[in-house]
C-alpha cells in the first residue's frame, strides 16, 4: 500500500500552502474541458463543416485530456498533441473558408497553450524542449499541405506553445530554488542551534574544569602531607594515602589533556579564577552604571562553587539579554535560600525581573556576549540538577528564574 502511494504521481501546486491555490490547477481544467468541450464540437461542424460525429471524437480527445493534466500532464499531451494533428488532418478533407484558422483552430491553441502550461510546472527543460521541437516540427510539416497556404498566423499554435512552456518552466524553477532555500535555513537553523548547544556545553566543561581541579588538589596535598600532620601512621595507611595523592595527580593530569581539546584560541579569557556569588554585586553594579537601574537583593550563604559559578553566568546572560532587548529598563536582580522539603533539600533561588524599556530600540545592540542566552542557563541548570522558568510579563518585560540545589549529592 504504502509503495503505491508513493508512485502515485502528485497534482500540479499540491504542496502550495494556501489551499486556493492547490485548488487551482483543478479548477481551470474542469473550466477549459467544459468551455472547450461544445465550443470545439460547433466551430468544427458550423464553421469548418466536419461530421457531427467526427468533430464531436476530436473534441472529446482534444479537451478531456486537460483534466488529466492536473496530474499527469505529460500523458495528456500525448493525446491531445496526436488528437490535434489529426484534428487538422480531418480538416484537410472539407472545404473551409480561408479565413479560418487552420492548420489548428483557435479552441485548439487555447487547450494547447493551457497543456503547455502545465507541462512547463511538472518537467524538466529537457522535456520540455522536446515538447516544442515536436511541436514545431508538426506545425511545419502541415504547413506543406496547407489548402490555402500558410503564413504567420499558422505559426501561432508553436509560438503560443513555446511562450506557455517558457512560463511554466520559469515559475517551476523559481518556486524549486524557493523551496531548497527554506529547507537550507530549516536545516541551518537547526545546525546553527545545535552548535550553539555544543559550544555552550564545552564552555560550561572548560569552567567546571577549574573548580574540579580546585578540589583534587587539595586533596593531593592532604594525602601528600598526611604522614607529616598525623603522628605515628600504620605503613599500610601511609601507603593508602599515598595511592590517593598519586591517583589524584593522575587524575589532574588526564583533566588538564582534556582541557587542551575543549580549549580553543579564543579561551585566554577563561584562563581567570572563576567566579561565584560574590561577584554578582559587582556585576549587577557594573552593569547599572553602563546601561540602565538594576537593584540587587543578595543572600550571604556558602554555597558549592559549580552552583556558584552557573548563579553569576545565569544574572549575567539575563543581564545581557536586558541590555541587547531592553536598554533602559528597569531591573531586578535577587538571590535567595528555599527550603523545598526534607527530599529536595535547600534550593538557591536566582531571579532577574526586567520592566519593559523605556523606549523600543531601533535593532538589537550588538554587545560582546558572554555565553548563549537562554541555551546556556538551560545546559547550566541541567548541569547541577535545577529547574529554570522564563517568560514575557504582562507589562512587556522578562521574568528568569533559577532554582538550584544545594546539595548537588542528592
């Protein structure tokens, strides 16, 4: 079932996004088999004189095809392009007056160029030459046995036909590179998203990296100096810490390699301690001096230093985000301690709440940016096992708040 579906071929327009125009392509083949069906049927046999029967199986070959065309429109050409010439060849038997069209009547050029049309949408130039080289050919080699002689006029069935497959060749390449640039920035977009997510997690390794480094060496140097501050050591103890100092320096060691292959050319900068809550007043401060009020709420209490370091990048990357969408705007900045029950544990609540800013600005300011905006305090609060909530406001401002744990061992 489903490789039948597939082989079914498609309607000309189906994957247009207005349903008016899927519709379209339907809509003037049922028009041009219903106008061109009894019109060809009278002007064959009141103007040219053929048979009632005659003119009535070349109108049905020459218009019906059209509704075909919608989705094979190739295979409908075929038809009406051999009902076509014999339709002129039928004509060669009667005696028609010179001043009709001949060897292909108007009604004819009409469902032709429409064909033309069609085909111009679905093939390839290729065919589509082929299509008017074919037609040319046989409005030429009628010209030969024209019964009143033939001229320019006589050429308008090719002339036609070529404008029309022209048309519907242009329109096809058009609406195909159209069609390739939006799944290029679809696909881009989501490259582009997913290398700011990789960035962002290896900036967040290269800091960790630091405070892991902090704690493994203390431990070296306690295990190290263990025999020297600690009277009458067991052998078998001085030896344990002496397999943990040279575990830990091991463990450095493999740390700073991998460091190298996270570190690019524009990390000098993160060569710095690294920093935690202390910093955020100076942070907030610097930033109420350049660019706008920000008040600050802080909160004196200890807190790991992964959970510090992702507090002070969150302010700052709300702080940014203030700066770039809402220069002016009045903030505030808040740490606070939440006791969420005895399973949670104690949770460090960051909050920054801009207003709207005084005035729009005219673009986003281009400032040096510091991480990934809200890609990056998600990878951060997913690093220490915190929640993350933000938000519009009512009033046209930005709420973001934080909640990160503790005790990073439950």
């Amino acid at each position: 079932m489903t490789s039948v579906e597939e082989e079914r071929p498609r309607a000309l327009l189906a994957g247009a996004s207005r349903r008016w125009v899927r519709l379209l392509p339907r809509a003037v083949a049922f028009v041009l088999c219903v106008a061109l069906l009894p019109t060809t049927i009278v002007v064959l046999t009141a103007d040219y004189g053929l048979t009632g029967g005659v003119a009535g199986g070349l109108a049905v070959a020459q218009a019906a095809p059209l509704l075909l065309a919608v989705v094979r429109p190739l295979q409908a050409w075929y038809v009406v392009f051999v009902a076509d010439v014999a339709g002129a060849l039928a004509l060669l038997t009667v005696d028609f007056q010179e001043r009709l069209l001949w060897p292909f009547p108007p009604m004819e050029i009409v469902g032709y160029v429409g064909l033309c049309l069609a085909l111009g949408l679905r093939e390839r130039r290729r065919t589509l030459l082929l299509v008017w080289l074919a037609t040319a050919a046989a409005n030429v080699a009628l010209g030969f046995v024209a019964p009143h002689g033939f001229g320019a006029m006589g050429l308008l069935f090719t002339i036609l036909g070529g404008v029309a497959l022209l048309l519907g060749g242009a329109l096809r390449e058009r609406s195909e590179v159209q069609r390739r640039l939006v799944e290029q920035e679809t696909i881009s977009e989501a490259e582009r998203g997913r290398r700011t997510l990789l960035e962002e997690r290896a900036r967040i390794a290269r800091e960790l990296h630091d405070v892991v480094a902090h704690h493994m060496s203390v431990i070296t140097v306690q295990a190290d100096t263990a025999e020297y501050r600690l009277d009458r050591l067991p052998p078998d103890v001085r030896e344990e810490f002496t397999s943990i100092a040279a575990t830990a320096r091991e463990s450095l060691g493999e740390m700073r390699r991998l460091l190298g292959v996270l570190r690019n050319e524009e990390a000098h900068g993160e060569l710095v301690p690294q920093p935690g809550l202390a910093q955020i007043g100076q942070l907030v401060e610097v930033t109420a001096r350049a660019r706008g009020p920000v008040e600050f709420t802080p909160c004196d209490v200890e807190v790991p230093e992964a959970v510090g370091l992702s507090a002070y990048r969150i302010v700052q990357e709300a702080l940014s985000n203030v700066v770039r969408h809402a220069p002016g705007a009045r903030t505030q900045v808040s740490l606070s301690v939440t006791e969420s029950g005895p399973q949670d544990g104690a949770r460090l609540t960051v909050l920054v709440v801009n207003g709207p800013p005084p005035q729009p600005p005219d673009g986003p300011l281009e400032v040096g940016g510091t991480g990934h905006g809200l890609v990056g305090m998600r990878e951060r609060v997913r690093l220490v096992g915190g929640s993350l909530d933000t938000g519009p406001l009512p009033d046209g401002g930005f709420r973001v708040a934080a909640r990160l744990p503790l005790n990073l061992l439950d």
